[in-house]
C-alpha cells in the first residue's frame, strides 16, 4: 500500500520550491501527498504558487499519514506557536512517525518539544533559537536524526525530498 505524506504550509507566504520539490519527488516514487494549512482556504506561496489545501489542521489524523512535513517561509511562523500545529507534531512523534521541517520550519519541532537533543539543521537565523530548545543545529543542507528530517533553505529542497523518500521506503 503505497504510503501517505501531509505536506502542511502556510496559508500566506510559504516558500514555493521547498513545497514543489519534494513532493515532485515523492510522488515520482508513487507516495501519496496531502496539503494542509491552516484552514481549507486558498494558500498562496512566496513566489506565486496558489494551492487549494485538501486539509485544514483540525482534519489532520496521524492513522491516515506515515509522515508530517513542515514547509518554510516566513508564513511559517504562524505555525512557531499554534497549539494545533504543535500538537500535530508531538501526536506523530509519540506514534514513531517521520517528522520533517525545512528552512524556519524546524522551530515548529523545537517548539513542540521534539527536537531535545537532536540533531538538525535549519535557516542559519533560527541557530540560537534551536539551541535553546535543546536542539543541536549543525547547519548542514539537510540532517536526518532518527525519523526526523530537517533541511536548511530552499536550496536544499531536492536532497531534502530525497532524504524523505529514502526514509519512507525503509
């Protein structure tokens, strides 16, 4: 049964290639991707793309996904403290899911506790940040810990997708 990936951005501001890559390459490889934001409302990235989410975050099951990924912009800073976001996060974590978070999105898993002496790479600006949750940033393009997966900026968008896959296909 082929294996199911939420994708969660921003509703304004999420950046577009860190979104496209990997999901191209995730579904090259026959996963199933869901797209999720806040609410159900149009989405629009930094750069253009306009999606229509097939999930708000209420309708967000861990039994219906293999992994939960963050997408980054600074639109994903509405995610740094929204209960439900970061309850998502910790629910996946507890059932041994993938977790992934690129460029800010990393402060989302910081956030929820889950990245306590892990180790994990974001924007270069979140280092301290990180740190003081417990994290230890290694700013690497793309670090795997266990089940989680962080990358820095968009620029590592397609190693991240490839990280993911790879994970996914254990």
């Amino acid at each position: 049964m082929a294996k199911k990936i939420v994708f969660i951005i921003a509703q304004n501001n999420f950046r577009d290639e860190e979104l496209l890559e990997p999901k191209k390459i995730l579904e090259n490889r026959n996963f199933i991707i869901k797209i999720a934001s806040k609410t159900r409302a149009k989405a629009f990235g930094k750069i253009g793309t306009e999606i229509n989410p097939d999930l708000s975050l209420a309708e967000i099951k861990k039994e219906d996904f293999d992994a939960v990924i963050f997408i980054g912009g600074a639109g994903a800073r509405q995610f740094f403290n929204d209960q439900q976001a970061l309850e998502i996060v910790k629910v996946f974590r507890k059932a041994d899911k993938i977790i992934g978070g690129i460029c800010i999105a990393p402060m989302i898993l910081a956030n929820a506790g889950v990245l306590i002496g892990k180790r994990v790479t974001a924007f270069p600006a979140e280092e301290e940040n990180l740190k003081s949750r417990g994290a230890e940033y290694t700013g690497m393009q793309v670090e795997t810990d266990g089940r989680i997966v962080t990358a820095k900026d968009p620029s590592a968008a397609k190693e991240f997708g490839e990280k993911l896959a790879y994970l996914l296909e254990e």
